[in-house]
C-alpha cells in the first residue's frame, strides 16, 4: 500500500467486489451516509469496517417478511417472489451475494419481485424499515430509490414500488410484535424512465469510476473528517505504508527454519565442544602458581 497526497495505491485485486446497489448511490455522491473513499476500500478488499448486528438491522431483518405478507393481503401481490422462492432457502450461499453474474461490474440482491405468469419480472420490491419518518415526507430519499432503480435496470424493467415501515422504539425492542398497516407502512411507484430519464448516464458514470479507481487500484481521495475510522485502521495496521510487511515475514520465517535445521545439525558437535572447552579451561587453571598471571599453552 502507498500513500500519495490524499489517496492511497494498492496492487489491483484480481477478483474485487461489485458495484451494489447500496454502493451505486455512493459513487455518485448521493449518499450522505458514506464515501467513494470508504467504497473503495470495500471493493478492492483493502478494508471493511466490521459488520454487526444492531437493533436496525435486527429490525429490518424481522420486519421484511412481515411487509411481503402486508403486500400480499393488502395489495394482493400473490406474484411476489422472495429471493427464496426463486433460489431455495440457502441463496445467499448457492449466489455468493450477487444475482447478477452476468454482469461484470455491477451486482447485489434485490429483495422482492413482481412477476408474470410465466415468472418474468415486472417490477421491483425494496422494503425499507427507518425510524426517520420526516426522510420520506416528500419522497423516497435518493440513495434508497437508486438502489432500486439499479436493480430494475439491470433487470431490464421499469417500475420500481418502494414499501416503508415507520417504527417507534418500541418497534426496535421487541420488532418480532410490529404489523404493517396503512397507519405506519407506505407504498411509493416510479418508474425509471420517467424519475431517471438518463440513467445509462449515471451507469456509465460508475463503470467509468470503476475504471479509473477499480482497475488502476488507485482510489477516489479520502477525507480525513469522514473517513477517520477507516484511515485510523490503515495506518494502525501497516507498519510502514511503503513495507510489504507480510513479505518480510516471510523471509524472516523461511530463514529461521534453515538456522533450526543447520543447529540441529551440529547440536552433538555444539555439546562435544563444550565438554572440551571446559575441560581445557579447567587443566590450564589448574597449572597456575603463586603470583602467575597468565598460563600459556604452546603448540599446533
């Protein structure tokens, strides 16, 4: 790793992560909840910060299923289709994360899916669970819709239904007693077409931030206010910026085990010294007389 200015320089990963849908807004600059910058470090597996449960993603997780069957009863969505129904119970294992592997760049995980009566996608389902009632007072925050836009597009369709559940705190202690009803859950349509008329732009845009950040293994200039966390990180782990750490060890290691196997070796000669040193010493002292200071043995 090597620090330039306000960027650092990694060797390019060989197989980095995808653009998500959750990492798409971000590298547009409209996501105020995170940087290009902390992006980056996750795409090119330079650094992640460490994921943990908390009572919003405990929440979210309980609550979605809740919401599908809202969507069910209240909408009568009975063509919705869960990433389970389409890749069994295990499918973040059988698709490694990623529905879209047909896509080199761009990848993620919808949540739900409205078909037709052959299966093919109609629309795009995200459901969203968020204490922050007054986010969506006038319409669906930005980074939230793009992530569902992103989806659709890589889908090939245009309609998009984002569904929002408003909890109290309560919600967050026990979220396995929340009920979606009119009273705290909403719906809000759009099509891509007409909310992003030039989306491919915006496509383009992060493919081509993926080539000049991605490819190059060069990344986006960081923050020192906002990406603190992940900066303290990187400096406390490297030894020296510019020392290949992990490559010196290896050496250190692969020279320790050739001196253990050299004084294995000679470990009988090392002992047979020392007796004779130590007998050695003990006939010359021994031929000391009163007043010498020294006793010398001449010869071979």
């Amino acid at each position: 790793m090597k620090w330039v200015d306000s960027h650092i320089e990694v060797a390019p990963h060989k197989k980095p992560k995808k653009i998500t849908a959750t990492r798409f807004a971000t590298i547009l600059g409209l996501n105020p909840w995170s940087s290009a910058f902390e992006v980056w470090c996750e795409i090119t597996k330079t650094y992640q910060k460490p994921f943990e449960d908390t009572i919003y993603t405990i929440a979210g997780k309980t609550i979605e299923p809740k919401q599908i069957d809202y969507m069910h009863r209240a909408y009568g969505m009975y063509n919705l289709k869960t990433p389970t129904d389409i890749y069994g119970a295990d499918y973040f294992k059988k698709t490694w994360g990623d529905f879209f592997h047909d896509w080199d760049v761009l990848g993620g995980m919808w949540d739900s899916l409205l078909v037709d009566e052959n299966g093919k996608p109609e629309a795009v389902l995200e459901f969203k669970t968020t204490k922050r009632a007054e986010d969506w007072a006038n319409d669906v925050p930005e980074y939230y819709a793009l992530q569902a836009a992103l989806y659709a597009y890589m889908l090939g369709v245009d309609d998009v239904i984002m569904v929002a559940s408003f909890l109290e705190s309560k919600d967050y202690e026990h979220p396995e007693n929340f009920v979606p009803s009119a009273s705290n859950t909403i719906t809000v349509e759009f099509k891509v077409s007409e909310r992003y008329p030039d989306f491919h732009r915006m496509v383009a845009q992060a493919v081509a931030w993926w080539n000049t950040h991605v490819v190059t293994g060069i990344s986006p200039d960081f923050n020192e206010k906002k990406d603190a966390e992940i900066l303290k990180a990187l400096r406390t782990n490297n030894v020296n910026p510019d020392t290949n750490i992990d490559a010196l060890i290896a050496e250190a290691e692969s020279l320790k085990t050739e001196l253990e196997a050299v004084y294995a070796s000679v470990a009988d000669k090392e002992k047979q010294l020392k007796t004779l040193n130590d007998h050695i010493k003990k006939v010359l002292m021994d031929a000391f007389r009163p007043n010498d200071v020294a006793v010398e043995h001449k010869g071979g």
